[in-house]
C-alpha cells in the first residue's frame, strides 16, 4: 500500500508543520516545546515549524479552519491533518501525524 | 376567553410602558411588532427550532435587513452551510449575498469542523473562533452577528467541557463587543437545544416549530423569553415567502379598533330597506348562512357589485369556484362583475381551502390585504376552511381574522354553508358570536318546489326588519318579495301566487254579494216607496172625498133650514 510506503519511510519526505497560537498562552508555549521535543525524536532533519500568531494575523485563522488554540496543521505530507491542544498527549500526537509507526 | 384576557392585558401594560431596553429592529415583517421594537440590542438572542423551521433564514434575514435597511452591517458565522450553499439558498428571496459583501455589509465565514481529521490531545481553548468572528466583525464594523448553528461544536469536539466554558465565555464576550447576536440551536427533546445552551443565552429566546395537523404544516414562532421587556407570549404562524419571512401577529390586535358609524349598501336595494334603510355598517362583519343553493354567494356578489359602483375595492376570496364561473354565474342573473375587475377594483382569489393549514390562509389573507387595500372582503364560503383545522383553531382563525378587519376599517361578508340535518340557526364553527349583522337564507320546500326566503336574523346596532322576504333570482337580478302572511300562514312562490290569487277571487266574489245586496235593498226600497206613494195618493183621495162629505153635509144643513122657512112662509105660520 502505497500510504504504507511513504509511512515507512518518512526520510525522503518533507514534514510541514503550522502551529496556530494566540499570544504567548501557557498552552501555546507548551504546545510549542511538545511539538519541538517531539520533532526532534521523530524527524529530526525533515521538519519545519511555522508558529503563527492569530493575534497579529487574524485573517490567517480561515485558511487552515482554525476554531481552537493551539492547532497543529500538518500541511505536508497531505493530507492535512488537525490536532488540537497543547499536545501533551504524544502517543496521540504521533497518532494524529500518523508517524506512529516510525518509532517502531 | 384566555386569548381575549391577553390582549387586554397586552394593552394595558403598553400604556404604562416605562423606558424598555434598547432594541434592534429585525426588519422581519411582524417579528418587530410581537417583541416591541425588536431583540434586545447588543446581546444574544438564542433561536431554537428542530431541522427546517427556518432557523438559518431568520438568522440571514435578521443581517441582509440590518445591511439594506438599517445601515448596520452583520456577520454571518455558519457552523453548517459553506458561503456558496448559503448565497444559493437565498437567491430565491432576492438577496444578493455576493452584492452586500462586496459591498462590506455582510461578511461571511465558515467554521467547518471534521472530527475524523481532527485529534484531540491536552488542552485548548477556543479562540480561534473568537478570532475569527472578531476579525469579521472588524473588518465591517458589524452591529449583528449571526452564530448558525453553534452547537455542532459539541459533535465536532469531543471535550463538552471545553466547550461549555468556551461557549459560556463567547456569549459573554460577544456582550462586551456590542454586537446584537442571533444563535441558532437545534432543538433537543426535552429542552430547549440538544446541548442546553439556552443556560448561557439568558436574554431573549425565540422558539421556532414546525407542526403538522391534518397532513397540513404551519411554522410558528414563539418568543419563550425576554428578559426586560414584554412581550407577545403566544405562538405566531409564520410563512417563509418570496420576500423572506413573515410572521403574522393579529393576536396583537386588541378590540380597541375605532367604529365607523358610516353605512353602505349591500347590493339589494330591498335588504338595504330592510337593515334600517341604509346596509351595513362599515367595519362590520356579515355571516350569511344556508343550506346549499340558497344564493349566498348572490348575496356576496351583489355586495361586491354594489363596492366597486362605489368605486371601493373589494376582496372577494374563492374558496369553491373558480373566477370565472363565478363570473358565469352571476351574468346569468344579470349582475356583470366583468368591468370591475378590469377597473381593479375587483379582485377575485380562488383558493383551495385544504392547500395549506388556517395559520397560511391567515397569513396570505393579511398578505392579500396589505396589498390590495379592499375595503370590503367577501369569504365565501367559510365552511370549506374548517375541513382545515380543530375547532378551537378555526375559533382562533376567525375572530383573529376577524379583529384584523376590523382594526383596518374593512368590511367582511363570509357565506357559511350549513348542511340540511343540522339546525338552522347553527353555525358549525361558533362565530356567529363574532359578527355583526348575520342573515339566513333558508329554503322552504311546498307544493313540489323550493323557494327561498330570507329573515334577519340579528343586526347590532340598527333597527331591522323581524320580517321574513321571499328571496328571488330572476334574470334581472335579485328580488325581495313580501311574502304571504295572513290565515296564520306564511306562503311562498307558486303557493303564495296562488293564494293570492284565490284571496282576490275570494274578495270579488265579496264584492259582487254585496253589489247584488245592496241592489236588492234599493230596490226593495223603491218598492216602499212606490208603496209609501200610492198609500199617501189613496189618503189624499180619501182625504178630498170627507171634504166632499162635510161640505155636502154643511149645505144639506142650510138647505134644510131655508127649506124649513121657506115652507113656515108658505104656510104662513105664525
């Protein structure tokens, strides 16, 4: 399967990541070290984070349907996946990345 | 009469009506009539309902009027529809969603949740929707906001207490941003919204529904709550119509109408003479019953006929036969109604009485009538509506439609088909109470034919006949005949002609017996007299001969004495 495949070998992929914060919330930092931590472990060279701040651009809140902080948007490899929260829960971020399998 | 207690009640309190709170118009034809001036200005009114009562449409209504008519741009936040379904689905009543947000009146957003691609882990708040709904409303400077329907948050995220406090908090802060809000919630079995929203939006709650009676469905509208202001509490049909929403708040209307002591014509110049000389009053609501083929609807239309010849319009709401049988119909007995609808003073609406339910009627009749402007309405008949509701809605319906009349100074004749078993003076529905003036045509069957009569049977407010008319239609139109009274009974048609005919003979018949008696008496009296004549022509001649006698008598005497004399001296006698 061909899903399978691109699952199994995320090295030759390139992961874009797009926080959605609003100000520098508790939530919002942790999210952010959760993620970086998490990154870090799993994929540590093809990764990208991209912090955006719904406080300074407000419009940007559409694109991506962004209804809670912080979101997580992987927008790369599609598809886009939405996880929610300050991704404390790292089983089910990895779940919710579908990197779940890496790690094994 | 709870309803009417209401309505005094209503209008008692208006008088005393201390400062209210702001409002703000919804422009929703009726809905600003029934909350007194509209919701309560810069807080959130919950909308609840069940699937397709209209919900998202009061919602879109309530910003496309705010935009057009009250300068006031809106945010449209939908939770359900995307931007192309929502502008499809209201092209129809002629909004132009694309329009007003070019224009910077409307803004639109769609919040879209999918569980399947969303994951839940740790906590989060909400704030992406405060932000957007406030970019929204900044980019316009919006005064209303429309939340449609907020709830599906609770089926798209799986932490209901997450959305609970954020919801709380929305509600509030949409408070503080001033903005007039409409939530819209799916209604829940045994409250108001499946989610209990209702708690956090305390201020104004409308309740919409949709019911089905008799396989035919109204909406209506009910406004559950309304903190700080009165507030009609009864439930409103409304109707989702080419123009958008209207909702129909004729239980407003109290009985304080003004009365008019103005008369007109009812068509007939003989029942005019028989409704104290002068017809009807107008204002006045007229009840003609009977059984069928009694020539109601002659009477209806002679009522119309006699409006437009006063150049008045008239209404004349069809609910058996179309228009131009009608028309037909009344050619036949020499009443052309033809040229008044060409001059549009005539207006003739066949309706089918079981096309929609009572609430629909209403609401089109109201239509009919804002727009149209008739000083006369004529119903006929009323009987085929009542095949549409319970007894206690058909109740409702007339003496709702009824008080709208009156309050607009409109004249109303409704023909009421009474089936034969029934009593005569029984009017299925139980509103000859409501009306005015209230004639019956009755039918009386003798000597192999039927005719007609009519009787008044009450008339408020003017003298009128007790008397009982034949009633006759004939190719020149509609007459009232006098009809037989007299031998105790009342006669009609054939039977009253022939009675008539045999009173006359019988009178001739008098009259020749006394022309014979009195000839017989002259001549038994010239016969005395001839009598009295000859009897006194006897005693003249009787009379002449004793003159005769006494005379002879009294010259005998002297003869005898000169004789006696004349002999002395010849015997000459000493």
């Amino acid at each position: 399967m061909n899903q399978q495949n691109e699952h199994n070998s995320p090295e030759s992929e390139k992961w874009e990541l797009r926080l959605y914060v609003a100000g520098q919330t508790p939530k919002s930092v942790r999210a952010f070290a959760n993620l970086k931590k998490l990154c870090e472990e799993y994929l540590p060279t093809q990764y990208q984070i991209e912090v955006i701040d719904l406080l300074h651009n407000p419009e940007l809140a559409k694109q991506d349907q962004i209804l809670a902080i912080p979101t997580l948007v992987r927008k790369l490899p599609i598809p886009i996946r939405q996880i929610i929260g300050d991704l404390s829960n790292q089983e089910k971020v990895l779940l919710g990345l579908e990197i779940a399998k890496i790690g094994e | 009469m709870p309803l009417v207690i209401f309505i005094i009640q209503l209008n008692n309190t208006s008088k005393s009506r201390n400062v209210q709170l702001p409002k703000c118009p919804t422009g929703i034809q009726g809905l600003d009539e029934i909350t007194g001036g509209g919701l309560p200005k810069g807080r959130p009114t919950l909308v609840c309902g069940s699937a397709g009562c209209g919900k998202t449409l009061l919602g879109m209504e309530f910003l496309v009027r705010g935009a057009t008519e009250y300068g006031e741009p809106g945010v449209f936040i939908s939770f359900e529809e995307t931007v192309e379904e929502l502008t499809q689905n209201v092209t129809s009543l002629g909004w132009d969603l694309e329009q007003l947000v070019a224009e910077k009146k409307l803004a639109i957003d769609c919040l879209y949740i999918e569980p399947s691609e969303i994951q839940e882990t740790g906590e989060y708040d909400l704030e992406g929707i405060f932000i957007r709904i406030g970019y929204a409303i900044d980019s316009i400077g919006a005064k209303r906001v429309v939340l449609d329907t907020i709830e599906v948050l609770f089926s798209g995220l799986s932490n209901t207490g997450i959305v609970r406090a954020e919801l709380r908090r929305l509600f509030r802060w949409l408070k503080t941003k001033g903005v007039t809000a409409i939530i819209t919630g799916e209604r829940g079995d045994n409250s108001l919204t499946r989610q209990g929203i209702e708690e956090y939006v305390s201020d104004c709650v409308i309740r919409l529904d949709q019911r089905i009676y008799e396989e035919l469905s109204t909406r209506r509208l009910q406004i559950f709550k309304y903190r700080g202001s009165q507030h009609g509490s009864n439930e409103y049909p409304f109707l989702i119509e080419e123009n958008g929403i209207s909702v129909l708040p004729i239980t407003s209307i109290g009985l304080n109408h003004s009365v008019s002591s103005d008369r007109i014509s009812c068509g007939i110049p003989r029942l005019d003479a028989m409704l104290g000389g002068q017809g009807y009053f107008r204002g006045s609501s007229v009840l003609v019953t009977g059984m069928a083929g009694t020539g109601k609807s002659t009477i209806a239309a002679a009522f119309a006929a006699a409006t437009c010849q006063r150049g008045e319009k008239c209404l004349y709401l069809a609910f058996e036969e179309a228009p131009q049988q009608i028309l037909r119909n009344m050619r036949s007995i020499g009443m052309d109604l033809e040229p008044y609808i060409q001059q549009e003073l005539l207006q003739i609406q066949a309706l089918r009485p079981t096309a929609h339910g009572l609430e629909v009627h209403l609401v089109q009749i109201h239509r009919s009538l804002s727009y149209f402007q008739p000083t006369t309405v004529i119903i006929d008949p009323i009987s085929n509506l009542t095949l549409t509701g319970s007894p206690l809605q058909i109740k409702a319906f007339f003496m709702r439609l009824i008080d709208y009349l009156k309050s607009q100074q409109v004249t109303v004749l409704m023909n009421n088909l009474i089936s034969g078993g029934s009593s005569l003076e029984n009017t299925e529905i139980g509103i000859s109470s409501l009306m005015d003036t209230w004639l019956e045509v009755r039918v009386i069957e003798s000597n192999g034919e039927r005719n007609r009569i009519l009787q008044l049977i009450k008339s408020r407010g003017m003298e009128h006949s007790n008397q009982v008319r034949e009633f006759r239609l004939t190719s020149q139109g509609i007459e009232l005949v006098d009809v037989y009274l007299g031998q105790n009974k009342v006669l009609t048609g054939t039977a009253r002609a022939i009675q008539e005919l045999a009173d006359k003979q019988a009178s001739l018949r008098r009259q020749q017996q006394v022309a014979n008696r009195r000839r017989e008496l002259e001549q038994q009296r010239q016969v005395i007299q001839a009598q009295i004549a000859t009897l006194q022509m006897q005693m003249e001649a009787e009379k002449t001969e004793l003159d005769h006698l006494n005379q002879e008598e009294s010259l005998e005497k002297a003869g005898f004495l000169q004789d006696q004399e004349r002999i002395a001296q010849l015997r000459r006698a000493d």
